[in-house]
C-alpha cells in the first residue's frame, strides 16, 4: 500500500506530530499544522510548518496502545493489559480530532499482541 500511494503522488512524512488541525471560519479542515523531526521520548521538535489540504487529510496516528490514561476512559476491562505498542502510540491526534467532531470507528481496539 505504501508504495502504491507513493506511486500516486502521496508524500509521507516521518517522525512528525501534527500539533493542529486548521478549519475555516466554517469548520472545514484546511489543513495542519505540523511539528517536524519530532523525537516522541523527548516531546521536543526541529521546526514547524502547515500543510494545506488540497482534496483532505488523511490521519494515520499509529493507536494509543500506550497511553493508558486514555484506555482507561475508552475501555477500562482493558487498562492493566500489556501492549506491544510503541511508546509513542498515545492519543493526542484522537482525542484532538475528537474535539472537533471526528466520529471514530473501533476505539474499543487495539494493539495487545504483534
């Protein structure tokens, strides 16, 4: 799959943490703004910069099998299981695209086994 939408024009972009999604006055998502060569150990970036929205955006965030605070509060049976997560899967982007009205499919899933 990666390489197919590389193949069509999609530019991936690594070790980034989308900090804002930015709306219009009418709340269309425009685009996002984007902290670059983050280091999610460290919370700590290189640069900032937006990216406009030509046709949308597309979130990709990884999960939150680490953030154990949030799994607690989507599915608390699951909060003292182990996850295989990275640490850097928390859910900052979930609960900020929450916040603006994103109606998420499966929160009660995720990452416990490779």
């Amino acid at each position: 799959m990666h390489k197919w939408l590389k193949d069509h024009g999609v530019e991936f972009r690594n070790k980034s943490f989308c900090s804002a999604v930015l709306t219009d006055k009418d709340g269309v998502v425009r685009g996002v703004e984007v902290e670059g060569q983050y280091d999610f150990d460290k919370k700590t970036h290189k640069n900032t910069y937006k990216v406009q929205a030509v046709k949308g955006v597309v979130f990709a965030t990884g999960g939150w099998g680490a953030d154990n605070e949030f799994i607690s509060a989507s599915t608390p049976q699951y909060s003292t299981l182990e996850s295989t997560s990275q640490k850097g899967a928390t859910s900052e982007s979930v609960r900020m695209l929450l916040g603006l009205g994103a109606m998420p499919v499966l929160l009660d899933i995720y990452q416990v086994g490779p």
